[in-house]
C-alpha cells in the first residue's frame, strides 16, 4: 500500500514535465483562401491566365512600360521614399518586442552589492533587549554598525504549460505581420510613383495637344481677320475666332498648374524637397504606353503574393496564439528562485565562508479566485481571434475585387481608346474639310469653329483615355500584389547590426 501512494506522488510529480512540451491553446492552421484556380472570373474566359505569357514574378513590374526615367524613379523608391521606411522601423521595433518576449523563457540572475551602516535607538527595540538581558547587563547598547552585503538572485519560471512559448508564438506572427505590412507599404509606393509619373506625362501631352490647337487656332483667326480686309467676311467670324484662341489659351495655366503638382508628388515620395526634380521631369515625354495583355497568374497565389492578405494570415496567427496565452493563466505558475550572499559586520570578514548564506526553493502560484478576470479574458481573446479570420476573409475578397475590377477597367478602356482614337482621325479630316470649304464660300465660318473644338475635345479625350489605360495598368499590377518580391529596404544602421531576418 506504501508502494502504491509513492508512486502516485512521483506521477504527480513527473507528470507536469511530460506535459512540458505540449502548449496549451488551439494549433494556428493557416486558413483556405478559397480563391479560384483557373480565372478570376471564376471560369475559364476572361482573367484566366494565359499560358502564352510568363507568370507575374518579375518585381520590376515597370519595365513593362520600357521607360528608363520611369525605371529609374522606381529603382530609388525601396530606400528613398519614408513610409517605407517608417514601415522598417516598425518592423524593427517588432523583432525588438519578440525579444522581450522571448527572454521570459530563459531564468533571470541579477547581482547586487550594499553597504549600510546603521544606528539602532535605545528607547526602540533595544530597550527590549535590554529587559532580556537583565540589571546585570546594564544599558545595552551596540553602537553604529556596518553592514556589508554582495550576493545574487536568481528565478525561472518553468513553462510547464508552453504558456511562455505560445506567447513567443505570437510575437513571431506580429514580426511577420510587421514584415509583410513594410512589403505592403513598398508595392503601394511603387504603384502610387508610377500613377503620378503616368498622370505627369498625360498633362504634358494636354500641354501639347492645347498647344498645337492653339497654333491651329490662331490660324484660323488669321484667316478670317484677311477675308475681313477684304470684304469677305464680317467683324462676327473674326471674334468668334478670337474668343476661340482665348478659350484654348486659358485651358494652359491649369494644365502647367498641374504638371508643377505631379512633379511635386513625385519628389515627396522619393523624400525630395518641392521642384528637385524639374530638371529630371519637366521636359515633355508620352504617356508611356501598356501592352495589349499583361501576365495575370494563377488566381490561387495571389494570396502568397499580396502583403496586404499574408499580413491578415500573420495577424490571424498572432490572435491564435493568444488564446493559448489566455488558457495557460489557469494553470499553476512554477517558479524556482534562489538567493546567495555574504553578509558581515566587518569588511575584512565579508568573503569566509562563515559569511555565506542562501535560500534556494521552488514556489508554486495557483489562480483560485481572480473575479472572472482569466475568462473574462479568454473570452476577450477567443472574439480576437474570431475578428481576425474575418478580417482575414475579407482582405482576401478585396483582393480578388480589386483584380477583377482592374481587370474590366484595363480591357475596357482600351476598347475605348481606339473609339476614341478613330473620332480624333474624323474630327482632323472634318476640320479640314471645313477649312477647305468655307475658303471655297460653299460653307459658313461656324462650321470651321465647331469643327475646330470638336478636334480639340477629341484629341483631348483620346490623350486622357491613353493615360488611363496605363493607369489601369498599374492598379492591376498592385492589385495582383507585384513589387515586393526582391526588393527590401535595408533596417537603419543602428538596428541592423543586432537584428537577424528569422526569413
């Protein structure tokens, strides 16, 4: 019988430590995204991948506008550009905290080294002394003592549970989280440096296209003030072709307002100070033009590729393992903690080994009541952990929203742009039409007038549809999560020496 109660006293014993490898808490499974294989239609028509081009792995998406100022622009984003680079200290900042973190798994030693001397009052707890000793003893008085004191202490908490490791656990997500959110930043920088610089180019061909209807105008205008002269026509045509001249001539100064903007923006996200970069931009360039089909991938991947759903899936992670934090505070904290010293009157006596002492012992920590403070927060971190996978869901449709949309716009708009491009033509022919009749006094000068504005609207519409069509472009690009893949802005020069990439 006394046989069987010491074994059940070292199971009790042995069993915490074979539990301490196992975490208590839910295992984080990384969740389905659920998106299409083959299209992002969800058949096999449009937004399929086309097996004809190479799959969407090229980073330096740009180059697809085969424009070297653009390129290089682009090249200077990653280390330049400072909400990248805010991006960085933040994910610094979370390996630091993953740091702090981890330390809770290892024991803590700290030394200390005090000196006091103290004068104890006779008419305190010496007078008691005093009475024990009795008449015979006299008046007890010790006098001013030194005190001399150098030793350690030392506690471990033991993770018998694998609460410490499930809280290490979460701080990896939050490094991940943190990562993919600097990702996240760089394909958003890339893609809002080449909207400005695409939206720069097509004011610049606004400018020209305003220009040269100017010119056109003008000769217009010349032409009706020498039928005028010559008693061919009346004052009527000539103003209306002056005020014609005018209206074009107004259109310049929006247009020159919004270059001096665009060059602007680009020099902020490259950290410039406002028209650093005139010489560079200010001199007139095309819209730089996109490719009739782009890569698109398979559809499945893009939640490998987007920063925006792999920092979701991280924060998920993070909200897993926080549960398992939350459950390990119901069980016993074992902790082993132990002091030495040597402690003497006298200096000279401070190292003998008559003045070593100890104390060496484990504690055990048992929550019984906390007022529901524990469930209370496990249920809190259980309703985090659900938010998250919404979160998760709902970053991952967005993306399949934003591809699809980007998808349609680019496709359309380029249906557009020859519609467009084909009135341009007609209208150019009319106008001359127009010209060459109302020479001929077959037609009236209104007509020349109304032909004139129509070109110019054309032309107009024709250079904002081309721009769009880049435009579209590059929001497909950021969309399908291009940008990142081998492009990482470097941490500042005080953290990277003591910080490792866990990837």
């Amino acid at each position: 019988m006394l046989f069987w109660g010491k074994r059940r006293i070292i199971a009790a014993l042995i069993a915490p430590l074979l539990a301490a490898g196992c975490s208590v808490g839910p295992n984080f499974v990384p969740p389905d995204p659920q998106l299409p294989q083959t299209s992002f239609m969800g058949d096999k028509g449009v937004g399929a991948a086309d097996p004809r081009l190479p799959p969407p792995t090229d980073p330096a998406w740009w180059a697809v506008f085969r424009d070297p100022i653009l390129t290089d622009l682009e090249r200077r984003v990653a280390d330049a550009n400072l909400d990248v680079r805010t991006a960085t200290i933040r994910l610094a900042q979370s390996r630091f905290q993953r740091g702090v973190t981890a330390a809770a798994a290892f024991p803590s030693i700290n030394g200390d080294a005090k000196y006091t001397r103290e004068l104890y009052s006779q008419n305190g707890i010496i007078s008691l002394l005093s009475g024990l000793l009795g008449p015979s003893a006299g008046s007890f008085n010790p006098g001013a003592l030194n005190e001399y004191n150098v030793g350690f202490d030392a506690s471990w908490e033991l993770d018998l549970w694998g609460k410490v490791r499930r809280q290490v656990e979460a701080a990896d997500a939050q490094v991940d989280q943190a990562a993919d959110q600097r990702r996240d930043a760089l394909v958003s920088s890339l893609a809002e440096l080449a909207r400005d610089y695409i939206q720069l180019r097509g004011v610049q061909t606004q400018i020209r296209i305003a220009n040269d209807n100017l010119k056109v105008g003008r000769d217009i205008l010349q032409l009706a003030q020498e039928r005028q002269q010559r008693g061919l026509q009346n004052a009527l045509d000539v103003e209306n072709a002056a005020a014609q001249v005018e209206s074009i001539r107004a259109q310049l100064p929006t247009l020159q307002q919004q270059e001096s903007q665009y060059i602007n923006a680009l020099s902020l996200l490259l950290d410039e100070p406002p028209g650093a970069l005139q010489s560079e931009l200010r001199r007139p360039k095309l819209v730089p033009p996109a490719p009739p089909r782009v890569p698109l991938g398979i559809p499945s991947e893009l939640a490998r590729r987007r920063p925006d759903i792999r920092a979701a899936e991280a924060q998920l992670h993070a909200a897993t393992a926080d549960i398992g934090v939350a459950v390990g505070a119901f069980y016993p904290s074992v902790q082993l903690n132990g002091t030495v010293g040597f402690d003497a009157l006298d200096i000279k006596n401070l190292w003998k080994g008559s003045s070593l002492q100890y104390m060496v012992g484990p504690s055990v920590t048992l929550p019984i009541f906390a007022g529901g403070r524990l469930k209370s927060t496990l249920e809190l971190r259980d309703a985090q952990q659900q938010e998250a996978a919404i979160t998760y869901h709902k970053t991952v449709l967005q993306a399949w929203h934003d591809v699809v949309n980007a998808l349609v716009a680019y496709r359309l708009e380029q249906n557009r742009r020859a519609r467009l491009r084909a009135q341009a033509d007609h209208s150019r022919q009319a106008l001359a039409l127009a010209r060459t009749r109302y020479i001929d006094g077959v037609t009236e000068f209104l007509s020349v007038l109304d032909a004139e504005r129509s070109l110019l609207q054309a032309e107009q519409q024709h250079a904002t549809s081309t721009t769009n069509v880049s435009l579209n472009l590059v929001q497909l690009f950021k969309a399908l999560g291009g940008g990142w893949e081998l492009t990482f802005p470097d941490l500042p020069a005080t953290t990277e020496v003591a910080i490792s990439d866990r990837r």
